[in-house]
C-alpha cells in the first residue's frame, strides 16, 4: 500500500500541479481584494474535487460504455503523460495541465474564474483525470487500494488549497527559477511513471507473453 500511496502521490502532485497552479492564479486573480481570491480558491477546488471524484467512480463505466478496455487506456494514458512529462523537464507550458494564451485572454476578462480556467483545466486537467484513472484500475476490486488513491487525491486537493490561499507569496518565495526546477525534477519521476503504465498496459494486452 505505501507503493500505491507513493506512486499516487507523484501522479497527482504532478498532474494536478499546485506549484504550478499558484502563479497562475495569482495572474487571474490580480486586482481582486482577498475576500474575492478566497472565495474564488475554495470554490474552485470544491468543484474540482466533485469532477475527479466522480470521474474516479465512473470514469471505467465511461471507458466500457465506448468500448474501450483497460490496457488501451493505460497504453495511451502513458504517452499523454509522457509527453507532459517532456514538457515539464524542458521547463516548457502545456495544455495538459495549463491554460493555453486564448483560454487564459478569455479568464482575464471574468470576475468569477472557479468553474474556468482553476477548476478545468488547471486541476481537473485532462492529465489529472488520465492519472486517476489509471491509478483506479491498478486497484480494480480492491476496495483498500481505492480508498488510498483516493485520500491521496483528497490530501493533494487541500495542498492546492493551501498553495493557492497562499499563491502571491509563494510565488514571491520560489521565483520562477524556483518553481521550474520543481517542475523538472517532477517531470523525470512522471517520465519513469508513464513509462511504466504504457509497459502494464502492454503486458495487460497480451500482445507480450510471458
């Protein structure tokens, strides 16, 4: 269990990125009094913690409904993440887990950004979802190993809380030095970590015997 705990906590820290969220929402919320940038924090990770959560318990209902079988998922989750990962060591802005230029023009000019850009895709990204997913079916049946992905995800979700409550100083502290050398150490443990899925699923297909 403490594997699964470990290796749920570098995909979601990673993937949900509240280092990295911090700066951005610290940009969007410029100008606003800290009433507002409270209020826009909590109910921005309230409402991406119901889109991961429900997405944690019927994201495999989802996937069956397309037809769509495990080992496919974890092979292109992989390679998602591995490109996100690319992104990450050469210190580079992705779509995964950022908003693009015409996304972040558009939340400039909004009062109420919760829902847009901080909830999806700044947490509730399409690399957040793909890791959930992926850590949920290592776990298929065992109601244990479900429970500590999905604490893992509950405790990541207060630490962005707490990032993005404390964004403006944070992001004075680390500079932008600092948080792209996080970024990249990150980046190389999700590398291995996508590697690894796209090897499960490979095996899990039966296209390797053993």
């Amino acid at each position: 269990m403490l594997d699964l705990a470990l290796t749920s906590a570098v995909a979601l820290l990673v993937t949900i990125d509240p280092i990295g969220t911090g700066p951005v929402f610290a940009a969007l919320t410029r100008g606003s009094d800290d009433a507002h940038r409270r209020l826009m924090a909590v109910k921005g990770v309230l409402i991406a913690a119901c889109i991961l959560f429900v997405f944690a318990f019927a994201g495999n209902f989802l996937l069956r409904a397309l037809g769509i079988g495990l080992p496919a998922f974890r092979i292109a989750g992989g390679i998602l993440l591995l490109l996100l990962a690319i992104d990450m060591a050469f210190a580079r802005p992705s779509g995964l887990r950022s908003t693009t230029e015409p996304e972040q023009a558009e939340a400039s000019l909004k009062d109420d950004i919760s829902v847009f850009p901080l909830a999806i895709p700044l947490i509730a990204g399409p690399g957040a979802l793909t890791s959930l997913l992926l850590l949920m079916g290592r776990t298929e049946g065992d109601i244990l190993g479900q429970a500590v992905v999905l604490g893992v995800l509950a405790l990541v979700l207060l630490t962005n809380l707490g990032v993005l409550l404390a964004a403006a100083k944070v992001t004075k502290l680390m500079g932008v030095t600092g948080v792209n050398v996080v970024n990249r150490i990150l980046g190389i443990l999700l590398a291995a970590l996508a590697c690894q899925f796209v090897i499960d699923g490979i095996m899990q297909s039966g296209i390797v015997r053993t």
